[in-house]
C-alpha cells in the first residue's frame, strides 16, 4: 500500500502526506489501550483505505483507473467543505468510538463523520453483552453487527505486527524486530543440524 501511494503521488506530483492512509490520522486512546486490537479488527479495512482531497480527486482517480494495479486499493473523496457533526448525547456505555481520537487537522470533519458510522459498536466485556447488544465487540474482537458476527483470528488480537492505526509504527516494528530474531536463530539450529547431518 505505501509502494503503490508512492508511486501514484510520484507520477502525480503530490506529496504523499496529502493523500493519508486513514490508519495514519486515527489512534486508540492510551487510556483505552486495551481496545486496541478490537478497534483494529473493526477499523482494518477504512484504516488501509486513501483519503482524497477534493483538489486532487479528478486526477487520483483517472490515475487509479489507467493503472493496472495488481492489488486492492479503496479511496474516500473527501470534500473541501463540511459540516461538522453536533455531538451525539452522552450513553452509557463504551463505544469503540469513544477510544479513538483523530489527528486535527483538514481531514479530522470527515473521519470523525465516519468513525461515527463505522465505530459505533458497544464495547462489551462478555459475551452475554455481546449476544444482546446489536452492534458490539469484544477485547477479544469478536465483532457483531445485527446477525452477522465475526472474529478473525489469523492473527492475535494483541499481536501489534499486524496493527495499522496510529501516528507511530514503533510497536509493530519492535514485535517484527522480536520475531525476526528468533526466525534467525531457529535458523541457525536448523543450520547446525544440517552441519551434523
């Protein structure tokens, strides 16, 4: 995804900072911490998407249409002006909502707008809370929203190798650092038992 932004703001002469990955602009709350990894399985798929200014949309999308791209690639156009939302009344309980805060800035209208819609799931700590709620998540990220219900499990949900969201990637390349070196030194072993062999 950063290869293929590259290459289009290189070819079009944008600065890749104007044409953020939502992932970029939206952080979990560190007090909020341990929603992280359900936020992330929630937000996954907005999180890898582009965000478009209106100036450069015409050219972003004629430039995504001539390119055969050999990947999947979601962009938001998002408008130079909107209106921003009149804060919802106070509830009760957690929403996954609630544990992000967006980068200010000219993009934070349209993320929270969104985040809104997309993040308004009910942060539950069990699963009775789950099986009532309509739209809910787990710490576990067991997600639901009406009938369907999903949990991908293909990573850990604690696992910050595969988290995208926030400003920081330090995390996710320490854990990438940490599994790098214990494939070396299984590696390694593996090398010494062909050497006995």
């Amino acid at each position: 995804s950063l290869e293929l932004r590259e290459r289009m703001c290189a070819e079009l002469g944008i600065e890749a900072e104007q044409l953020p990955f939502v992932g970029e602009l939206v952080e979990v709350r560190d007090e909020h911490a341990a929603w992280r990894g359900a936020a992330e399985r929630v937000l996954r798929g907005f999180g890898l998407s582009l965000l478009v200014p209106q100036q450069h949309y015409r050219e972003v999308a004629a430039w995504v249409n001539a390119h055969h791209l050999r990947t999947r690639v979601v962009y938001h156009r998002v408008p130079e002006r909107q209106v921003r939302l009149q804060p919802e009344p106070p509830v009760a309980h957690l929403r996954l909502v609630d544990t992000l805060e967006v980068e200010p800035g000219r993009f934070e209208t349209f993320l929270e707008r969104e985040l809104a819609r997309r993040a308004d799931h009910r942060c539950v700590d069990s699963l009775a809370e789950l099986l009532e709620a309509d739209k809910a998540v787990t710490v576990e990220g067991q997600v639901r929203q009406g009938s369907r219900h999903e949990k991908d499990d293909r990573s850990r949900v604690d696992d910050p190798r595969s988290w995208i969201l926030g400003r920081s990637n330090a995390r996710k390349v320490e854990a990438l650092e940490v599994a790098l070196g214990e494939v070396r030194a299984r590696l390694a072993g593996l090398d010494r038992d062909v050497e006995t062999v």
